[in-house]
C-alpha cells in the first residue's frame, strides 16, 4: 500500500443534507479535513452532531451533498453507485460499535467469509482467516459463534474481519462504545498498533476522553461542523 | 468458500423447517392435483388412443367419445375405396347393464370390435384368450373395475341388459374416465347385447396406406363418406379429452386447486424468506459496506431460495410418493411422467425465486446508517 506520503483522504467543503426544504438536517456542514497514513485520528463530540454520517462520507457508503471526496487519486462523488463498492472492498475495513458480525458464521467463518469476497478462496482464505485471528488473539476462538463470544472478543473477531483483505483505511464508529473501560482500551491499543505499526490510516469516533492520549489528532464535531480545537 | 446463504438458513432451524414445509406441502398438492388430473385426461381418451386406427369416421357433431350416434355401416364400404384407406373397420361403443353376483346393476360400456381384424381390440390381456370373443357371448372385462363388477373369474356366468354372457378373459389399463367400466367383445355380441340396430356401426376405424398423407386421405374421406365427420386420431382424442376436462369443469377444477397450491407455496416460501431478509438486514447492510456489490446479495438470497426448493422439492416428492399409495387403495391413480416431475421442479425454482423479489427490492432500500446503529 504505497501512498508516497500523500493525503490518503481528503475532504474539501464537503456537506451533507438529508432530506429538503423545511425539514432538512444539515448533518455534514462545510467540512475540509485531509488525513494521511500511519496515524490513529479520533473524533469526538455531540449526539447528533453528524459524526457517523462523515464516517460514511469517507467510508464511500453515502455520497456528499456538495464539495469533494477524495480516497487516493479517486474522487468520490463522481463515481457510479457500481463503482463504489469495489473502493470499499479494496481500500477500507469498519468496525461497528454493535460489532455486526454474522450471527450464523464461527469467527473463523466470518473473517473467511470476507476473505471470499475479497476474491481468497479455499485453503489460502482459511489460513489468512486463522493468522488475522492470530494477530487479535483470537486464535483459539475459531469455532465459536458470535454468541459465544464475549463483547471483547466478538470486537476483536470485527477487527480481524477489518483487517481481511489487507485494507489501507480502518474506519470506526464507537468501538469500545459497548464494551468496559478496560476491554476498550485494548481494542484502541490494537488500533493505534495498526495506524502505528502497520502504517495504516486509522479514524475512530469515540466519546471516551480517557483514549484521547493514544491519538495522533483529536477532531471534534457540533452541529456538523468540524474543529481540530475542543470548543 | 463459506456459504453465508447455507449458514444463514440453517441457523434459523424453525424458520427453515417451516419454509420447507410449505414447499413441500405445495409440491405435494401440484403434483397429486396434477397428477390426477393427467390420469384423467389419459383415461377419457384410453381407447382411442390405443385403438391403432390413423382415422375415426363418426356422426356429424359429436362432442366426444363417450356420445357416440349410430350411422350406416355401409359407409365402411365406400371408406374402403378411398384411395390410401389401408384397412376401415366397424367399431361399437353401448352402455349396458352388468348384474353383479350381489344382484345390482352397474352401468358399463360395451365396446365391440371386428374378432378377424382385430382392429380396437383390448391391448393388454392379464387372463384369457382373445380369440375367444369370437365365441357367441364371451367378453372380456378391465380389472380395474373388477371390484365393481363383482370379480367373476374365466368362465363365470352374469349378465348385460339380462341376456347371458360368459367371462372370457380380463384386460389391463382400460378404465374409463366416466367410471362406466369397459367390456370387450366381438362386434356381432355387442350389437346383440346393446339390441343395436342391424345395419348400423357407431364408428369407423381406418389406417392410412404407408406413403399416404393423413391429412388429404382425411379430407378425401370426408367428400366420399358423406354426412359423417372425419378425425385424426389425435384430434378424435384432444376433442374428447377437452370436452371432459373443460366443458364438464372436472378438469378446471382439478387444476385450480393445483394453481392454489402454488399460490399457498409462493405465500409460505415469500413470507419466511422476506422475514429472514428482515431479521438478517443489518447482516446484508454489513456486507455491503464491506464491498460485497448488490449482486453478491443478491446471489446469496438466490442461494437460499434456490436450497429451500431443492429440499422442499425432494421431501415433497416423498410425501407426493406416500400418499399415491394411500390414494391408489382408494382407485385414485395418479399418472406422473419425467418430464413432468422436472416440470414441477422447475415450477417449484420459480416459485422460490418469485418468493426472493420481496426480499431483493428489500435489500435495495437499504439504508446504509442502519449498520452503525447498536
Ligand atoms: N437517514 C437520515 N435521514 C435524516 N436524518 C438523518 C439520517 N441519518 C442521520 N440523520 C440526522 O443527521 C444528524 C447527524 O446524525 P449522525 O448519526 O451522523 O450523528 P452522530 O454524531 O453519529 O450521533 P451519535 O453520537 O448519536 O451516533 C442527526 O441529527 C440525525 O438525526
Ligand atoms: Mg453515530
């Protein structure tokens, strides 16, 4: 994943509406911010403040309103809804705060499962799947469903599917917001391994203060605006 | 490969065994409706289509087989010199009476055919000698009716319209859609048994010289034998068949319940899949933020419709086999050929297909935030 030290993503002016005229939520407003590899961001703010919806906005999973979406050298917003799904599968891994694993698939299955879409097949998936689950140490978890699992783990089965593919771009939205303090702050510690360690770009919401040391650059959002100061 | 489409369905065992019992309850309905429905049609043109003849000669508008109006026999005369007629012969359809040994009557249909020729003899002997209706009042009757007609073996004794007959032999796979069962005899016996007046025939059975068009020894046929209608077997046999299927309502209403079948299936397998695709949406929203592209999701929800008809199919043809044994105790036969039972799987596909659109257009509307709620 070269980059050459360019700005992995880069936002300018970028706004985003839902809905029209009276009943309109400028959720997004006039935001610009570029980021580059091997650093861990963390945003903070408000409910409601539109925090998710720039995650999606740089996730490629909602196009902006008005201004401009760059990941590498692809601008976003000028791309077809076909289009975009294959910059998701090669470029960026989420994790959720409800971990959204598939309930029926064992965490070995369910990081393969991606693997198989990120076009590995058979024995090369499998043992790809067990090394990811190596790396969260999960590795003696493989046949066990979702269920089974405790919060901690089940994120950290989320963070190896993440990591499935190889994505240069680790994109999360409140990781640690269902697990206890301590569980959460290992799952930070493997994000800001992954930005620091492995060079990729890493940007979490989060609204634990307690993390904010860990962070390369903190952002905080009111209203859809977007400040690098608390306000 | 991990099959998200497999885990999923079987992760939801109720959902899925209730998916699949509706499957296979509507498999069980088509293909027994369906399948009676063919035994039918098979059996209102049995003799017909087993009669070897190329043309029927009959009186001018009959509605079927069944209603048969004398006319001339020696229209046979003039038939034998169109020019491609190979053979022409008599052949008589009556119903009569038959005495059971308990002493009632059961209405039968008298079939009489020429005993030198042979031509609309029974084609499938169990007991007996054919040649044997050459003997004054020897018939044979269809073991399918045997019960009805009170199982009176080879030599035993009862009678048609109270005139003596002697049982000469037993055929096979002559049952009559009207339930009137068929008893063979010689063309002489049966006019005498039907008191048939002499000089008349109720059909004309031809065969058409190798090398002849069917169609123009048909229509030449028609302007020398006059006053008389003139079909190919096949249209002899379609006519009948649609008179009994259509204009009695039998046939419709066999198949309606056949469609309902289909349309209870379709409901069941759409409801339980759509219901999945709910519960699993935020799973196929995953996906998709993922990278998996619309046709991947779609592909899964495909799989799963396409598993669900495969079993539903094979474990309602079991049922389907089950309760055709129970149905023939019963003397309901249903007729089931390859081909048709592909044609049910195929139906049985685009039915779980069909289910899958609901769930597809489901899948469309997703909104991509939903994944990122808790
Ligand atoms: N699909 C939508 N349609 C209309 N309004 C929406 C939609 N999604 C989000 N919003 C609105 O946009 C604003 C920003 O929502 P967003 O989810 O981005 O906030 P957030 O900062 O992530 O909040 P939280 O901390 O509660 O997750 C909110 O006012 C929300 O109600
Ligand atoms: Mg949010």
């Amino acid at each position: 994943m070269s980059t050459n030290g360019k700005n992995v993503i880069d936002l300018e002016n970028v706004s985003k509406v839902y809905g029209h005229g009276e009943s309109a939520v400028h959720a997004v407003d006039r935001v610009s911010l570029k980021l580059d590899p091997g650093k861990l961001f963390i945003l903070m703010g408000p409910s409601g403040s539109g925090k998710t919806t720039l995650l999606m906005l740089m996730g490629c999973l909602l196009k902006p309103s008005s201004g401009s979406v760059h990941l590498f050298d692809h601008e976003i917003s000028s791309m077809s809804e076909q289009e975009l799904p294959a910059v998701r599968l090669e470029r960026i891994g989420f994790v959720f705060q409800g971990f959204n694993l598939f309930p029926a698939l064992t965490a070995e299955e369910n990081v393969e499962a991606t693997l198989n879409l990120k076009g590995y097949r058979g024995e090369d998936a499998r043992r790809r799947a067990r090394d990811l689950l190596d790396r969260v140490d999960m590795g003696k978890r493989l046949t066990h469903l979702p269920e089974d699992l405790s919060g901690g783990e089940k994120q950290r089965v989320a963070l190896a599917r993440a990591l499935a593919g190889d994505p240069p771009i680790l994109l999360a939205d409140e990781p640690t917001g269902m697990l206890d303090s301590k569980t959460g702050r290992k799952i930070v510690e493997i994000l800001h391994d992954l930005a620091h360690r492995e060079k990729r770009l890493v940007f979490m919401v989060s609204h634990d203060t307690r993390i904010l040391h860990l962070a390369d650059k903190t952002f905080y959002m009111d209203d859809g605006r977007l400040n690098s100061e608390h306000p | 490969m991990v099959s998200i489409a497999r885990k999923n369905l079987f992760h939801d065992k109720i959902r899925f065994f209730v998916a699949i019992a509706g499957i296979q309850f509507s498999v069980l309905l088509i293909t027994i409706q369906f399948g009676v429905f063919l035994r039918f049609l098979t059996n209102a043109s049995v003799l017909i289509d087993h009669s070897g003849a190329d043309l029927w000669i009959t009186a001018k508008n009959l509605q079927n087989f069944d209603f048969g109006r004398p006319f001339s026999e020696k229209k046979v005369y003039l038939a034998r010199e169109v020019p491609g007629v190979l053979w022409a012969e008599k052949y008589l359809m009556a119903f009569c009476y038959w005495k059971t040994p308990s002493g009632s009557q059961e209405s039968v249909q008298v079939v009489g055919f020429n005993p030198q020729t042979m031509v609309g003899a029974p084609w499938d002997i169990v007991e007996g000698n054919i040649e044997d209706v050459k003997k004054p009042m020897a018939v044979f009757y269809d073991q399918a009716e045997a019960d009805r007609l009170g199982r009176i073996p080879i030599g035993g004794e009862t009678e048609i319209n109270n005139r003596r007959v002697r049982v000469a032999g037993i055929t096979r796979g002559a049952k009559s859609f009207i339930q009137a069962a068929y008893i063979f005899t010689s063309y002489k016996n049966a006019a005498n048994l039907a008191f048939f007046s002499r000089g008349n025939t109720v059909y004309i059975l031809a065969k058409v010289t190798p090398g002849y068009d069917v169609e123009a020894v048909k229509q030449r046929l028609k302007e020398v034998v006059k006053d008389v209608d003139v079909y190919t077997t096949r249209e002899f046999s379609n006519k009948t068949r649609a008179y009994w299927m259509i204009n009695t309502g039998a046939g419709i209403a066999l198949l309606s319940v056949a469609i309902m079948g289909l349309f209870i299936g379709t409901i069941i397998v759409g409801q339980t899949i759509y219901a999945s695709t709910t519960e699993h949406l935020k799973e196929f929203g995953t996906l998709k933020a993922i990278g998996a592209s619309n046709r991947d999701i779609y592909k899964i929800i495909i799989q799963q419709a396409l598993i669900n008809s495969v079993i539903g199919f094979v474990l309602g043809m079991l049922t389907t086999y089950g309760v055709a044994q129970l149905m023939k105790i019963g003397k309901l036969e249903v007729l089931l050929t390859g081909p048709i039972l592909v044609g049910i799987f195929l139906i049985t596909v685009l039915m779980c297909l069909f289910s899958s659109i609901l769930s597809i257009y489901k899948v469309m509307q997703i909104d991509p935030a939903l994944i990122f709620k808790s």
